[in-house]
C-alpha cells in the first residue's frame, strides 16, 4: 500500500512542479517528426514513451528481447499460439493493477479502423488483426484473448519466428482498461496519462518532456537514473551547442551533417555503427518506361555508390546492392544477395547500362528524361545524394529534373503515384528480413513503385509458412534476390547511426537496433563497469 501511494503523490507531484533529481540524464533528439502510438501530446514521442511504458517484452541492454510485463510464455509446437504470464504484483503508475485485459483493450485499440494507426501492419501476424483493422471483422474476432487476469493468449495466423520482437515496439503496449473506458483517449493528456514503464511524466514544456523514475515499477530499484529530460531540437546546431556547453548528455540519432562538428569538438574518432535501415530510390513501375527493367537496370547500374559517400565518412562498407542490413536477425551469416554487375568496374557497368537504355529504345536522339522526387531536410543530405545521382546518370546519358518538396508533399506524391523516382529511408522496426521484404509484396501500404511479381508474393508466402529457421532465410534469401534481379527500387546505402555519449555516461551499448533505454543506463565512474 504505501508504494501505491507514493506513486500515485509522486506522478501527481512531478506533473505539477519538475522535480530537481539527484542523477538525471538530459537526452536530446533532432530529426523529422514521426507519427507514433499512442498519441497524447507534443512532444510525446517513441524515445519517451518507451521509457514510461513496457510491453509483454522489453529490451536488455543490446535492445535483444527479454522478459517485460510478462514473466514467461510459452510458445505452441505449430508456432500459432503464444501464452504469456504476467508478473505478479505489476501496477501502472497510480496504483492499479495491469492485468492481461489491458493488453486486450491495447491491441483492439491498435486495429481500431477509427485510428489508423500508422504501424499497426507490425502487429498484423496477430489472427484476424488485418481483418479487424479493415472493418471487415468486429473487434472481438480479434486472437488476444484474457484467460484470467495474469494470463493472455495471443493466436496468431502463419508461424511467425520473430513474433516476440514485435512486442517490444510501442504498438504492444499496453492501455488501462478502466481509465481508457472512463476517458477515451482523453487518458493520453498530461493530467490524465498513467505509466507501466521505469519511468513516468514528471512535467513537459515545448521542446522537452520530463521523467522521474517510478515508484510502481517492479525493477525500480536496479534503475539507476533518477529523472530523464528529453529535449527536442529542430535545430541541430543548437543540439551540439548544447552537448559541447555540458547540458545534454547523450544526443540520439545525431544526423551526419553535424560530423565536421563532431570532429572539431570532441577530438575524438568518429565511430559509425551500422543501423538497421536503407536508403533506396523507388522507381514507379506503373509509369512507363520505368516499366522496362532494362531502363530500371540501367538506372541502378550506372550508380557509384561508393563515390557518392554522402556523409564524409569515406567508408564503402555503407553502400548498399540490396534490401537486408547486415546484422538482421534470422538471416544467418551467408553473403548478402546482391546483382551480378556489383563488382563491376565502373566503366564496365556504364557501358552495359548504355547498352540496356539502346535496347529500351532511348539514345541520343531519344534521351530518357526522369523526374527525381525528394524531400527536403533539416540539412541538404537528400539533395547532395539527388545531385549526385544525376550526374552519374547524365554519363549514360539520362536527363534529370530534380524536384526537392515538402516531407509531407513527397510522401503524398509517392503514396499516390505521381513521381517518376522518390527518395525513401526504411528503417526496421522488427530486426527481422520479412520486415524489409514486405516493403515489396504486391499488397504493401509502403510499395510506392508497385512493384509486382507473383513470384516474389508467393515466396513471402511460403516464408512465412515455413515452420524451420534455416529453411525460412533460405526462401527470404530467395525472395530478396528475385527484387534485386527484377530491380524493384535502387538501393543506395545502408542506415547508420552515430551518438553523441559524454564521458560519464554509462551502458549505452552499441546494437543494430539503436535501442538504448534508460533503466539501463547510469552517469558517473563509479558505475562505469555496471553493464
């Protein structure tokens, strides 16, 4: 009981005022905004929310999956079915109890057609969850499923080996049932929202959200960070300045055009992790001539992605043949697919790519003429690439106009099909292939070239049937190579991250996924050997 009270004084408290901690980690955060679940207020974002909730899975230190609300599961022999058993004595952060409807209420909330949320497809291996996303079936029809309050049962439709990683992503998380039926999403206001997570709102202002440490927690006592500030910066120079005065301890995802600062400030070495993501070019397969893999082909070919190097960082490691990261999990440890051409040299493939555009029946009497789509950024990275690209294509002689808009614009234009080439980054949210794969199946909300092949559908298909491991990366394996050799976009380079860590900074532990949560995380030498 009197942990049920003092939480329920300390959320109340901290709302109010901002409490002064005795170790608090200021966190800073630049980039494009991003639509995240669930949505409560400014500045309400996915760095935070993790921090204050947590699924049936959590995170270690190396962002692996672990035990989160759940204390264990079991996993049927066909891989269909998923039992999980709460740990007892979970509270949010006003004192009741999490019980396994509260995950219920989330997941019915998560594909209720009314909220299309963004990335509720990451969930979609859950039985009937497309379905009830649809409208096509009622919530209930829905495989989650509360057989006593410690106890949840997910079905699923197709075995799905990366299953448990999926309810690590904010999409998992769970909602308090009876605050959610009393309040609707008015549960997600600042004066209203409750927390499962290790951490909870002590206070939020424009440009940064407040944590304190929870008192509900059930490993509160091994988190060893007092409050967490996450401050947001549109402006990146400002960030930095921030970070080199001493006020931000640990800044996230810091873009590379800040690497000429990086060098000159920290007198330090650049360290590039590579990051589950790509950078691609998709190509409008509905709009001729870019219906003619020869012309794809063509394209792609006569890019040196080497030479392109957009971040200063001089290493050919980043540039990128095809669409699995290195480092995604179920992929095993064999080559990544890649075109035949790719080693190349570069006179080689010009020529050949010259040879491909004749036969589609462009030359110089007839030059191929393409419109490149991109957004415009916090600093010119997708132009500089834009520009470069042109140039490599005006050597086959291709003529580009380049067209630089809006995030919001761009997205519109790809979503709808109206661009000839646009720029997309893909980041995995599940470190699984089928999560980057699916980017291309013919039904994909995110295929913006309509790509199609039945070919490349039915092996996702079969993946996804495929109860072995080994067998499954094969068939994905398969499935890759069919789009790199039907050329279904132009991959440029692969995702890297880089942060910004102060010296007293502990456990922030390199990992593909970038995922770094503060009940981890420690300031101070003392605890510099506590990872």
């Amino acid at each position: 009981m009197r942990n049920i009270v003092l939480g329920a004084l300390t959320a109340i408290a901290g709302s109010l005022a901002g409490s002064a901690f005795a170790v608090t980690l200021n966190v800073a955060t630049y980039g494009e905004e991003v639509a995240t679940f669930p949505v409560g207020f400014p500045g309400w974002d996915e760095f935070a929310m993790a921090d204050c909730f947590e699924g049936l899975v959590a995170e270690d230190v190396r962002g692996n999956a672990m035990p989160g609300q759940a204390q264990s599961w079991t996993i049927s022999p066909d891989g269909m079915t998923y039992r999980f058993t709460l740990r007892p004595g979970i509270l949010w952060s006003d004192g009741n109890a999490v019980t396994a409807q509260d995950f219920v209420t989330a997941f019915r909330w998560l594909f209720d057609p009314s909220n299309a949320v963004e990335f509720a497809s990451i969930q979609f291996p859950i039985q009937n969850a497309q379905a009830v996303a649809k409208g096509s079936m009622a919530p209930d029809a829905l495989g989650v499923m509360a057989a006593d309050p410690q106890t949840l049962e997910i079905r699923l439709d197709y075995p799905t080996p990366y299953f448990l990683q999926t309810l690590t992503h904010y999409s998992a998380f769970p909602v308090p049932t009876d605050k959610f039926k009393r309040l609707g999403r008015d549960w997600l206001k600042p004066e209203n929202i409750v927390c499962n997570g290790p951490f909870v709102i002590a206070g939020h202002e424009p440009g940064i959200m407040r944590l304190e440490r929870s008192a509900t927690y059930y490993g509160r006592e091994a988190v060893r960070l007092d409050g967490v500030n996450y401050h947001s910066y549109a402006d990146l120079q400002a960030g930095l300045d921030a970070f080199g005065r001493g006020e931000i301890d640990l800044f996230m995802d810091v873009p590379h055009a800040a690497t000429p600062w990086i060098r000159g400030h920290t007198g330090a070495a650049l360290d590039v992790e590579p990051f589950l993501g790509v950078y691609f070019y998709a190509l409008n397969h509905d709009k001729p001539p870019f219906d003619d893999v020869r012309v794809r082909m063509a394209l792609s070919m006569a890019v040196d992605r080497d030479a392109i190097d957009p971040f200063d960082l001089r290493t050919p490691a980043l540039s990128s043949y095809s669409w699995v990261p290195a480092g995604t999990a179920g992929y095993g440890n064999a080559p990544l697919p890649r075109p035949q051409w790719a080693d190349w040299n570069m006179d080689e493939r010009l020529a050949r790519a010259k040879e491909l555009l004749a036969e589609s029946g462009h030359g110089p009497g007839n030059p191929l003429t393409v419109e490149m789509r991109y957004s415009q950024a916090g600093d010119d990275l997708h132009q500089r690439i834009a520009v470069a690209m042109s140039d490599m294509w005006a050597r086959i002689g291709v003529r580009t106009r380049l067209v630089p808009v809006a995030l919001d614009e761009h997205f519109n234009a790809l979503r709808s099909g109206d661009f000839d080439v646009g720029r997309v980054t893909w980041l995995l949210d599940v470190p699984d292939p089928s999560n980057v794969l699916q980017l291309f199946r013919s039904d994909s909300e995110y295929n913006f070239g309509r790509y199609r092949s039945a070919t490349y559908d039915a092996l996702l298909d079969a993946a996804s049937a495929e109860g072995d491991s080994a067998e499954r990366a094969t068939i994905l394996r398969q499935a890759e190579q069919t789009a790199i050799d039907d050329v279904a976009a132009i991959p440029i380079y692969w995702s890297s991250i880089q942060n910004l860590i102060a010296p007293d900074v502990n456990c922030v532990v390199a990992n593909p996924k970038n995922i770094h949560r503060a009940r981890w995380i420690s300031k101070g030498a003392s605890d510099a050997e506590a990872c």
